[in-house]
C-alpha cells in the first residue's frame, strides 16, 4: 500500500502530494488522527485530505484509514531496511525478521489462487493414480526440493527430489503423461532446469515452476505459480527467495493432503505412531 502510494506521488496535484508525503512520514498517526489535524499538519483542507484517498484507489478516508491500520499492524516495515555492516545483533534481529514478514505478506497479497488451484489438481490427480511427482532445483533451490520430496512423501504419494542437473535430465526424458515436474529456481535461468523443464514438457508431464515472473523458466509452464521478491537474484545467501519457495511447498503439500482427504488419516497416524518409537524420552 505504501509503495503504491509513493509511486503515485507524481502523478497527484500539489496538494495531495502533501497529504502523500504525510502518509509517509508517519503511517500510524495517518491511520489515528482525526481528518482536521491531518489537514493541518499537510497544510491542506478536509476536502482535499478525501480527494487524495480517492486519487490513489479508495473509497474515502474512512476506507484508506481503514486499510492503512491493517497494514502497519500487520507489522510491513513502512521503510526497506537493508542490513548495514556495523548492525548489532538486536538490528539484525529486527530487519531480517522485518523483511521476511513483509515479504510474506506482499506474497500474500499478490499470489494468484487460481494458479495454485490447477498445481493442486494435478499434483492429486498424479498421486491418487500412482504418477510419479519429481522436485527438481539446483544450488538453495536444491534444498527447497529435498523439503518437498520430505513432505509430499509421507501423502503417500510416488515423489522424489533431484540436485544433479545430470539426473534431472534422465528423470525428466523418462516422464510420461500424468506425471508432475515441479521446478523451483530463484532466478529461473539454470540451464540445468531449462533443459530439464523443457524436455518433462515434451514428454507429456505437467511442469509445475515456481519462480520469478518473467524469468526464463516461465516460457516452460503450463502451471506457473510466479513468486516475486526485492532480493537481488546474484545474493550470496538469498534468505527472502528461499523463505517463500518453502511457503508455496507448504501451500501445495497442505491443498493435496486436504483433497487425498480420509484416505490419508490411517496412514498418518500409524507413521506417528512408529516415529513415537525412536524417541528416547518419552513424555510424561
């Protein structure tokens, strides 16, 4: 909301763009004050307080206020905060935890259900008829896969997690229809994966991506679930990219258990109870 808001900034007349920079400022006392001290600290009238809500996409001020209160108590850093050399532990703490959670909620915001819907379908589909459900990511992505393969496995489904782009390629040329490929890449542009992706394509599977809008990788989807961050795809350790790579995992593991339904509760419960056994100490 906030970005949207700043963005808009050139294209409001002078006055609202005061009313703008306020917003700015001070995100929380914007959502609290009553519309006459607003006016005065932006040097503006009411009137003109309503008209910039309305100029950037709300229904009045009561509404703007409204969903301005949501977003700062949601906790969304009202400002990028990038991690500084001479941060102290408890300003790392704050800004990795901020950037994360903001980044979880603009995904939220901005990920189109209707995408997951067809990823679940088919991943369903695939389990419930024996298919088989391949992870395939290289480098943070790789471990991303090794999460899927360790969640998507006890469904009781048939699925696996390849790291050698070597494999990938013989995996995928042995992929038949009703098969899934699921490609996870921060970057979409391993080469590795664009071979894999477009030969599981060509053999009939369902290439499911989960990358960036726009990468390489997204001319190989038919379902393209597209994640989208401010991380710099060259960052040494990405914390953001991997964050919501597992997210999108979580979402598709719990839709395909919740459709496999009744089917699943037998099972799970006997492999909890058999993981009860390797424990040394047992509670009380």
């Amino acid at each position: 909301m906030l970005d949207r808001i700043k963005a808009s900034i050139p294209a409001l007349p002078p006055a609202e763009q005061r009313v703008a920079k306020l917003v700015l400022a001070d995100p929380r006392s914007f959502a609290s004050l009553p519309v006459a001290e607003l006016a005065e600290r932006a040097h503006v009238s009411k009137p003109t307080v309503v008209r910039f809500c309305r100029s950037v996409g709300y229904d009045g001020l009561a509404d703007f206020k409204l969903k301005l209160a949501g977003t700062v108590n949601e906790g969304v850093p009202f400002v990028h905060r990038s991690v500084d050399e001479d941060d102290k532990p408890g300003d790392l703490i704050v800004k990795v935890i901020d950037n994360a959670v903001s980044a979880l909620l603009k995904f939220r915001n901005d990920a189109a259900s209707h995408a997951f819907d067809r990823a679940i379908e088919a991943l369903t589909a695939a389990g419930k008829s024996g298919r088989r459900i391949e992870f395939y990511g290289v480098g943070n992505s790789g471990i991303v896969a090794q999460d899927a393969q360790h969640k998507f496995f006890r469904l009781g489904v048939n699925a696996v997690a390849y790291s050698d782009g070597h494999v990938q390629v013989m995996s995928a040329t042995m992929l038949q229809p009703g098969d899934c490929a699921v490609i996870i890449s921060n970057s979409g542009r391993s080469r590795d994966l664009l071979d894999a992706a477009e030969i599981a394509r060509r053999k009939g599977a369902t290439t499911i991506i989960i990358t960036a809008s726009g990468s390489p990788l997204t001319h190989h989807a038919q379902v393209l679930l597209a994640v989208d961050h401010p991380e710099d795809y060259d960052r040494y350790s990405p914390m953001v990219s991997r964050l919501l790579h597992l997210t999108v995992i979580d979402i598709l593991t719990t839709g395909v258990a919740l459709r496999l339904g009744e089917q699943l509760r037998p099972m799970l419960q006997e492999i909890k109870r058999n993981l009860r056994a390797k424990r040394y100490a047992q509670p009380e």
